[in-house]
C-alpha cells in the first residue's frame, strides 16, 4: 500500500509541476497586463517623452551651423523638431538660431519668418532677409516680396511696386493698392 501512495504522491507532485509553471506565467502576464492598463496614460506620457528626447538629440546633430554637408530637405526636417521644441519652451534665442542656419541653406520659409521677428528691432537684417525670402519674385516667398517692397518704396518704387504686385497676385492682400 505505501508503494501505491508512493506512485500517488509522484503522479500528483508531477501534474501540479505541470500546472504550476504555465500557471506562475500566466498570473504574472495577467498581473503585468493588469499593470500596464491600469497606468496607460503614464506609460504612454513616458514613451513620448522618450521619443521626443531622442528625436532632439538626432535633430541637433545634424542642425548646426557646423553641417555645411547637409541638404536642405534634411535641414529642414531635423531642424523642424529642434524649431518646434524651442517654440513650446518660448526660446527665442534658440528659435532665431535655428531659422539662421536654416536661411544660410536657402531655406526661403526661415529667411522671412526670421525677417519677421526683427523687422520692428533690427529693421537692415530684416531688409536683407526678406529680400533673401523674395528672390525677386522667381520662386520666393511671396509675402517677404511683399514686407521687402514696403522697405524700398522710397528707394526704388517701381521694383517696390513689382514685388508687391507679386505678393498680391499670389494671395497677400495687405500689400494689393
């Protein structure tokens, strides 16, 4: 009889080692689950703000004065991120670095968004930068042909009456007479 309940006492030990490991596996995955639901939001908060730290830190390496080798669509969209981070936090240094290095790769779009930020604080750069941004109408920023004419009305007004017909022609009202 103790061999039958030696056999018995195996036979069960077996089958609840059987059971115990997919068991222990399955009460952590549930646990685990139950975890992660539960703290979704947080998980999802860190996740990006992880990405976002290491798309800024991809972004400023290739988003410095210091990467003449880089092309424009590159620029643009690496300093895109770096641009839009500095704009949340209210760096305007930052925010008029990043527009200059994108204007020295002929970046039309930063030329005038930058000639915007000085135009009323340092009114020659913001003439230079707009009449970058214009092009003399021939694939500019329509709009820089616009503020660059109001700058040299005086001085030339019929190229001043030229580019402001560019930039009313093209949907910049402001500058239609």
């Amino acid at each position: 009889p103790s061999s039958i309940l030696f056999k018995i006492e195996y036979q069960v030990k077996q089958v609840l080692s059987a059971i115990m490991g997919p068991l222990i596996l399955s009460v952590v995955f549930l646990a685990v689950l139950a975890l992660a639901f539960y703290n979704a939001e947080t998980i999802k908060k860190w996740w990006g703000e992880r990405q976002k730290s290491m798309s800024l830190s991809t972004a400023s390496k290739s988003c410095n004065k210091d990467n003449p080798e880089a092309n424009l669509a590159t620029l643009r969209s690496e300093c895109e991120v770096l641009l839009n981070d500095a704009k949340e936090k209210g760096d305007a240094l930052r925010v008029s670095e990043i527009l200059e290095i994108l204007c020295r790769a002929d970046d039309s779009s930063a030329c005038f968004e930058l000639g915007l930020s000085l135009k009323d604080s340092n009114s020659e750069r913001a003439l230079q930068l707009f009449k970058t941004s214009c092009r003399d109408g021939q694939g500019g920023n329509m709009r820089a042909c616009g503020f660059y004419s109001t700058f040299i009305l005086k001085t030339e007004p019929e190229k001043a009456k030229e580019l402001a017909g560019y930039a009313c022609i093209n949907g910049n009202k402001e500058f239609c007479k």
